[in-house]
C-alpha cells in the first residue's frame, strides 16, 4: 500500500503537478490498507475515526426516516475524464432523484470519490430534507471528513469543503457500505459522461437503473 500510495503522488507530481506531502502519503497509505483490512473484514489496523454504527452494511436498507443519498464516483482513463452519480430514494424506496456528472482531467480514486460526495452534500444544502443519511462506498473518503485531521492536499481542500456543508446541514449522517450496498450509485457513476447534466423521474430511469433500483428494494 505504501508503494501503491507513493506511485500516485509520483503520478500526481508528473501529470497534475500536485506535491503531496510525506503526511498526506503515509496517511493515504494506511487509510487504504485500512479500508481493504475492513472490506476483508478484518480491523486490526487503527483508522482515523472509529466506525460508526451502520457501517460496513452489505445491502442496501431503507431509511428509517428522511431519504437516503447514495453516492460514487468513476474514473475514465480513456477519455481523461471523472465524474459521480447520485442516487436519492425516500423511506419507502421511491426515487425522488439520480444526477450525474463529469469533469475533464486525470485525478486520483479519492479525490474523485470525495469530489462527488461534496456534490451530494451541495445537492442536500439546496433541498429542504430535515432527516438525510449520505452512503459511500469509499472508506477513507468517510474517514477523512470523520477525522479532525487536516490534509494538504487537494483532497484535503475539498474534505475541508465538505466539513463546511456538514455544519450547515441538520440531522444528517455519513455512512460507509460496502460496493454492494451501493450499486445503483456505482451504475450511475460508471456512465456519467452519457448521463451528465440529467436528472431522472422515476418515469424516466433507464431500464438497467430501474432494475437496480427493484432489487434494492426487494432485499
């Protein structure tokens, strides 16, 4: 992991002209090893914020209350391009939305993933939810806005954004699930160069979305 970890700041240094610092490269570096360990579900290795209960959820639940924002983000090597999908669903599984989108430029898995969770947490902000829970599927994304831990980086530039939204919202919690609770986010992100800009009624999801959507729901 450390290796891996040093490869992408390197990669980030020639491509992007991003310096990380020593910190932000063995903090980054155990945070993934962390993250696999748990996956694996084994958790011998400390992280930056305790788990939280709700964690680590392998299928995707109803909210109790609220609605519920699932959230991920792809990378297109291809075409040199990242973007996010988000999926919003109320207590009783009905979508209320599913937006996506996508910007130009190679950047690095976490900083796409908390990238969209800030566009998530934005989306929130503009709505008039009172009771919301955020899924990701990334852990060190959920750890680093958890943690008091200041990174810097550009990452650690847009955890600080997120944080800021945080405070503004109310009665809004920040889950880690693991892939398989948040396919419907992942299918969404996966093709969000073509869904970009779109935002879906339940009239109008594509047909693979929607059976995504009724399998959740039937768990």
């Amino acid at each position: 992991m450390l290796c891996w970890a040093l490869w992408c700041a390197r990669n980030d240094l020639i491509w992007q002209q991003r310096s990380r610092s020593v910190k932000d490269v063995v903090t980054f570096a155990n945070s993934s090893l962390d993250q696999w360990l748990k996956a694996q579900g084994k958790g011998n290795i400390p992280s930056l914020s305790p788990l939280k209960d709700g964690d680590g959820s392998e299928l995707w639940l109803k909210p109790s209350v609220g609605i519920k924002l699932n959230v991920d983000a792809a990378i297109s090597e291809r075409s040199s391009k990242h973007g996010f999908g988000c999926v919003v669903r109320n207590a009783d599984g009905i979508l209320i939305a599913a937006f996506a989108g996508v910007k130009p430029g190679r950047v690095s898995p976490e900083l796409a993933e908390i990238m969209g969770i800030m566009e998530a947490l934005s989306w929130l902000k503009n709505h008039s939810y009172t009771q919301a829970i955020v899924e990701t599927d990334s852990l060190v994304c959920a750890e680093a806005i958890r943690s008091a831990e200041v990174f810097v980086s550009s990452f650690g530039s847009v955890v600080e954004d997120c944080k800021k939204i945080f405070k503004s919202l109310f009665n809004v919690s920040l889950l880690f699930v693991k892939r398989s609770a948040n396919c419907v986010a992942h299918f969404v992100a996966r093709h969000s160069i073509s869904l970009a800009e779109r935002m879906f009624s339940i009239n109008s999801v594509p047909m693979e979305l929607m059976s995504i959507l009724t399998s959740d729901c039937s768990t």
